[in-house]
C-alpha cells in the first residue's frame, strides 16, 4: 500500500532495442528513464491525494523499440 508522501521506486529491465518506457497509472503518465542498456528505473513521491483517490489501481508499463512496437505489464498498487 501507498499513500501521500511514500516514495515509489520501479526498475524495468528490457531486451536491449528498448528506447523507452513509460508508466501509467490513474490517468497520470510518467517516462521512467534509462539507466543502462535495457535497464529503466526511476523514483517518485506520492503528491498530497484527496480521500477519494484512495483504492487500487493498475500502474501499466509500456516499453517500445525504435520502430514503435511495443508491449506492456501491469502491476497493482493499492491507495491508502
């Protein structure tokens, strides 16, 4: 579970051709950088959320190669 002011880090390791990935949760969207060749990771702080954000959600991550093609994973995250 995660709520306001918990950090939420992610690593994605890839096939090497990955040039981006991007994770999607509850309408937000976010580029998860590129640590290394087929490794993304990244780093985030939960904002101030109001009551009604609360519950679960599946944070979707899109990888895509250099000629567009691309395939995703979701993970559940639960709101508190």
């Amino acid at each position: 579970m995660v709520g306001s002011g918990t950090v939420v880090s992610a690593v994605v390791r890839t096939t090497p051709g990955v040039v981006s990935v991007v994770a999607s949760a509850g309408g937000v969207s976010i580029a998860v950088p590129r640590t290394g060749l087929g490794v993304f990771a990244g780093s985030t702080t939960i904002p101030p959320l109001p009551p009604f954000a609360r519950g679960s959600y599946a944070v979707t991550f899109v990888a895509r190669d250099a000629l567009g093609r691309s395939t995703q994973s979701s993970v559940g995250v639960r709101v508190r």
